[in-house]
C-alpha cells in the first residue's frame, strides 16, 4: 500500500516524519509472530455481482461458513496470538446474520474491527450500531459514478445507495474511504469518484489495482499494461499534490501494486528533488514493502488462510482443524519472510526490491505459473529498475 498524501507530506516536510510513519506501528504492530491484521471474508456471498471479485462471491448464503460458536472461537484464538486487527470483508459482511456479535467479541478481546462494504446496507441505524461496536473505519467499494458502477456490480441504484452509506456512516463518527479498483472499465472514472471524495468529505480515496484472483481472473485482459498505469499514476500524484496543497484532508492511497512505491519517488525526485524523494525512501524502506503471509492473512469464509486475501491459491491452514499457532507454522511464510532471495528474473536484480519485494505472487502465478516470477503489472522499466542483459518480457530469469 502506498500512502501518497502522508508520504508526500513528510517529502516536503509539511508534519513531522514521526508523527506520520509511527501511527501504523502504533495502531497494528506485531505481537510475537502473528500479522497484526487479518482480513476476515466472514461470508461468501453478496447482493452485488462484481466481475473482479476475488472471493467469487455468491448471491447465497452457505452451509459451509463458519458458525457462530466457530467464528467466536477464532476470535479468541486470533487475539490469543497476538493479531491486532481485523477486517471484516465478504462477500457483503453485512448479509452475515451474526456481524455484530463478532465485531463485538473483537472488541472485547481488544483488537480494532473494520469494515470492508459495498455501502449499499449501511443504513442510519445500522451506520450508528457500527459505531457503537466500536468501528472506527468503513471502506466503501464503487467501480465510478452511477451509469456505469451499477451497470458493472449488478444492481440498479447501487451507487446511489453506497454513496447514501457514505453519508450514513460520516454522520455515525466514522472515518470512511472510498474504494475504486482500476481496469480499463473503470481508469476514466478516477477523477470523477475522486472528486466525488473531496464533495462528501471522506477521509481516504483508495485505488487499487486489479488482482488475479476469483472472478478477477477473467478480468485480466482488462488490466492495464503497465505504461497505461504509470500514466495514471503520475496525473493521481499530481492530483494528491494539488488537494494537499489546497488544504484538503482527503487522503489518497494505493494498493495492490507495490512497484506504485519507487514510481512515486521518480515523480518525486522530478517535482521536488533529491531530498524529498530521499526523505519518502527511508519511509518506504521501512515499511518493507508486500508483506503477505508475514503482517498480513486473510481468513476465506470457510475457515482457510491465506497470505492474503487475493492469494487464494495458497493455503497456509483450516482454523476448523488448525490453532493459529500451528497455522503460524507453515513452510512457507519463512519462504515469504527471505521472498527477496528467492525473487527471480529483473526483480532478482532491481535496485528498489527492499521497497516491493516482487509486489503481488498471485499475479505472477497466474501469469507464468512460477512463484518467484516478476509481477506482469510492475510499473517500472528495465532502466529504472538498474536491470542489465535481463528482458523486460517480465518472466525472463
């Protein structure tokens, strides 16, 4: 994830370095040897149809989600562990019957809830039980204004319901972002959320590149080629620039693509010199770049982990047969924790791996059927990246 805006901020020396990079460790640091955030898909079905969903959501419920007394059980043994945080996905979550029973056992045992939505059921009421649960942050998802997002998830009125949900939940207290996942459908639909972000006052504009995984999958040649991207990219930093600059407190975020990170200090070290983009590295270098399998899991709605919540494919245990303990254990989280040794091809050699650390194994996966390949989506070029007599077909070892 790159934060632009707070990134940016500490580039220009606007706030305090600390006072920037600390509130992440504060918030979700590790204890012992779990990742301080899971992403809970507490049910896998959904009211909207989205074609990139990574979880393949259904319109149904399940039998095979877990019960009650098992997600209560998980709860306890996430907090045991020493998790920090949850996120509670889907699916839609809120169709999950017993939602609000699990976000209060969260809170109970400590850790911080969230909530990942499409909106569309984020009514007053149930913005302020939210609230009272102790849910401090909502992630609202939209693929671009009303035409074409509710043509694209599947439901008339869903746009206008999620932007609703907005409003519903920043009236509860609640800190709200608005999600966008980018692919050629929807790369003319950035501006107008964006400004749809900064009219509604919400605090977080995510943009998040398309994963390979679930329905995603049949998305890929939807995806943008990595120079349509860095187009993007750069206009997205100009805009953050320019909202900071006129004093707005929308913060524009990225995901889902951790070469984003040494783009930014290219355009960086352009805009504002060496010193800024010197200042952004450090804090890029400790943040560590793609942490899968190690700071963060994901928890599917039957009871399977995952690296992340994209990283279907791998499975680093069953919490209906596994502790967290034995999960914590798998093989390959100490391949993901030394991923840098094992990355091949032009990440092998690229000069800014200790910011990305290969980005996303899904994408690679499903590309070239190798773990340790390149990401495809890699934003940067051979000559950025310090790559000699090595391809940029982006699989070559």
């Amino acid at each position: 994830m790159l934060e632009v805006t707070d990134l940016l901020k500490i580039a220009v020396e606007k706030v305090p370095q600390q006072s920037s990079t600390s509130r992440a460790s504060a918030r979700y640091g590790a204890v012992g040897d779990a990742p301080p955030v899971v992403v809970w898909n507490v049910c896998g079905h959904c009211n909207l149809r989205c074609p990139h969903c990574y979880s393949a959501a259904g319109l149904r419920p399940t039998q095979t989600d877990l019960s009650t007394k098992e997600a209560l059980g998980l709860i306890d043994d996430m907090a045991d562990a020493g998790v920090r945080a949850v996120i509670f996905s889907g699916g839609e979550p809120l169709l999950r019957p017993d939602l609000f029973v699990l976000m209060a056992r969260v809170r109970d045992r400590g850790l911080k809830p969230l909530l990942s939505s499409n909106g569309v059921l984020v009514d007053a009421a149930c913005a302020r039980r939210l609230a009272r649960t102790g849910v401090r942050y909502v992630g609202i998802s939209l693929d671009g204004l009303a035409a074409l997002n509710d043509a694209y998830r599947g439901m008339k009125g869903a746009f206008a319901q999620a932007v609703r949900g907005v409003g519903h939940a920043m009236d509860a207290g609640l800190e709200v972002g608005i999600r966008l996942t980018l692919t050629s459908l929807s790369t003319g639909q950035v501006e107008p959320l964006l400004a749809l972000a900064v009219r509604l006052g919400v605090h977080r504009f995510y943009l998040s590149h398309l994963l390979y995984s679930g329905r995603g999958q049949s998305m890929v040649p939807h995806d943008l080629k990595p120079a349509e991207s860095r187009v993007l990219l750069f206009r997205l930093f100009d805009t953050a620039e320019r909202l900071l600059d006129a004093g707005s407190t929308l913060s524009i975020v990225t995901g889902g693509n951790d070469s984003d990170g040494p783009l930014f200090l290219l355009w960086l070290r352009a805009k504002h010199g060496e010193s800024a983009a010197s200042r952004a590295h450090e804090v890029l270098l400790r943040r560590g770049g793609n942490s899968a399998g190690e700071r963060i899991f994901a928890i599917d709605a039957n009871g399977r982990v995952h690296p992340d919540q994209f990283w279907q494919a791998a499975e680093l245990g069953d919490v209906r047969r596994q502790t967290m303990s034995e999960i914590l254990a798998h093989p390959l989280r100490s391949l993901l924790r030394e991923r840098e040794t094992h990355l091949e091809g032009r990440c092998r050699v690229c000069i800014f791996k200790p910011l990305c650390r290969g980005s996303h194994r899904e994408r690679a996966l499903v590309q070239s059927g190798a773990l340790w390949a390149p990401d495809p989506a890699c934003v940067m070029s051979d000559a950025e990246i310090g790559v000699e007599g090595v391809s940029d077909a982006r699989g070559a070892a």
